[in-house]
C-alpha cells in the first residue's frame, strides 16, 4: 500500500508558520511583508496563477501588488517598471510571471530583477548560489518538492533519483538541489534526446516527472517500492469540469500508484508547495537581505 504525499496539508501547515512569523514582524514594529507580481497578456494558466498567488498573500497577512499590462507592452517600458519595483522600499520582493509574449527577452527581464528582492529564484546571481550551496532564493517548485520530502522523512541519501525534464524552473534546479550535500541523491537527469529513458526511470529509487506530458510515467516504467513526485500540470479538455478543463500529471497515477512507496496527487500535490514556497521566499526577504544588493 502507497502513502499518498498530501501537499495541500503541508503546504497549509506551512501556511499557518507563516502566518505566525508575520504577526511576530509586526509585533516587533517591522512592516508587513508586500509580495508583487507583474503578469503580461491575458494566458488562461497564468491568469490563475497569479490570482492564486495574490489570494495566497492575503490568507498569510502579506501585502500584495499586482500589475497587469497588454501583451504588446515593450520590453523598455516593462524594464523601466522593473527598476521602479527593485528601487520601491516597501516591496520586498516580486515575480514577473512567465511566460512573456515573444517580442519580450525573458533572460532580460530576469536579469533586470534585483536579486535581493527575487521571490521566484529566476536570477542568475541565485540559481549561481544554489549550485554552490549558498543561501539565497530558491525557485519555487524545486523549493516545494525538496520541503515535500523532507516533511514525509522519505530517504535520499544514496538513493538514484531520475529527474525527467530539463526546464531552467523544475528539472535542472531539483537535480542540483537533490545531488547536494544533505540530500545526497545519485541523480541522473533525462530528457527529449536521452535514448534509453524506460531504461533509467525503471532502475531508479526516487522518480521527479517534470516535463508536461500527461501520462507519460507508465506502471511499467517504475520499479517496486518507487518514490514518485508528479509535477505535471498541463490542462486537458474536461466537458464534466465547471472550468471545461482539468489538470494533468505526467504519471499514470491509477497504475503506478500501487507500485510505488509514495506518490504525489495531481493537482494537491506539488501544485499547492509551489505556491507556499514563493511565500516562504517573500517572508525571507522581508525578514532579511539574503542577496548583497547592487549598488
Ligand atoms: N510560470 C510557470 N511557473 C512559474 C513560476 O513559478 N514563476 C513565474 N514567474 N512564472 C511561472
């Protein structure tokens, strides 16, 4: 029988640790943290995002901006809103929610963000201290997949871990952060060019399906005892769904869950820590600098 890896729970514990640590800040005469988000065009899925991530804010006593403009808004004009946010002293840190409409350079924009104030972990100066172990903001559904293990107590050390996907925001920081002293995973990381995945995935302890292709991990690709965290989410039609559409993981959860020894939902999974872990990094930059501004 499989443990089902309840990420909703977890991340509304986490959610009530943070709420407390904001009424501690306030009781302590310091301002209340202020989470802002810039969210370009009209994308169904980014749409949703934000608006949860602005509902989020509120359950957790933070203050939040959000600011929305066309998607034939020019990249100097989205830039100049940038400089404005990093010079603004009451936000402490904000998200450019991706993606961007193509005339739009996203390394950029990213690169535009200070570090001290980068809630999702984008910017290279903090993807650089993640692969050396430093402190500083980690991207959010890595941060939520890494405090999902930790919180179920599930064995990493020695185990081979497959990482499938090799996305700049999943796939290649969570292989970073599970080879890393702590974690000490054996990790090997596929992707659309890796020639014996069924291969890899089946000889592996810990499977992370990361690359938006509902179904893709069939019960015959998992070993007995597997350890299986879903971070698909990719929308499918759904006539029966208020919404015309439901959310899909990249595992065949009915098969491979009684394979396994844990396994994520999708959604109520990953989802929910993904969203908490961008909490987590705004009340970190409200309770200190973690990144040496630039002057
Ligand atoms: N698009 C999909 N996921 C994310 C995320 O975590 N942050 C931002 N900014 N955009 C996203």
């Amino acid at each position: 029988m499989y443990t089902l890896i309840d990420g909703k729970k977890v991340a509304s514990e986490i959610k009530h640790e943070i709420a407390q640590e904001v009424l501690k800040l306030k009781a302590a005469g310091r301002k209340t943290p202020h989470l802002a988000a810039i969210l370009v065009g009209n994308d169904g899925s980014s749409e949703t995002y934000v608006a949860n991530k602005v509902k989020d804010c509120h359950e957790v006593g933070f203050n939040s901006t959000l600011l929305r403009y066309e998607s034939s808004v020019k990249e100097d004009f989205l830039l100049q809103k940038i400089s404005e946010l990093n010079e603004d002293r009451d936000v402490d840190g904000f998200i450019v929610q991706l993606p961007l409409p193509d005339h739009i350079s996203e390394y950029r924009v990213i690169e535009a963000i200070n570090p001290s104030k980068d809630a999702d972990g984008f910017h290279p100066v903090n993807i650089g201290r993640m692969m050396i172990g430093l402190p500083g903001y980690l991207p959010a559904t890595p941060f939520g997949i890494i405090e999902l293990i930790k919180r179920y107590n599930i064995p990493t050390s020695g185990k081979s871990c497959v990482v499938i996907g090799r996305s700049n925001i999943v796939g290649r920081p969570v292989s970073i952060l599970l080879s890393q002293k702590g974690m000490d995973a054996t990790v090997t990381l596929v992707h659309s060019r890796t020639r014996n995945i069924k291969e890899i995935v089946s000889a592996s302890d810990i499977v992370i399906a990361a690359l938006g292709s509902p179904g893709f991990v069939k019960e015959d690709m998992v070993k007995d005892g597997a350890v299986v965290i879903d971070v698909g989410t990719t929308r499918v039609a759904s006539p029966d769904a208020k919404s015309g559409f439901r959310l899909a993981g990249d595992v065949d959860f009915e098969r491979v869950a009684p394979k396994c020894s844990y396994i994520t939902p999708v959604p109520g999974g990953v989802g929910p820590m993904t969203r908490v872990s961008l909490l987590r990094n705004t009340l970190m930059a409200a309770q200190f600098t973690l990144v040496t501004p630039i002057p």
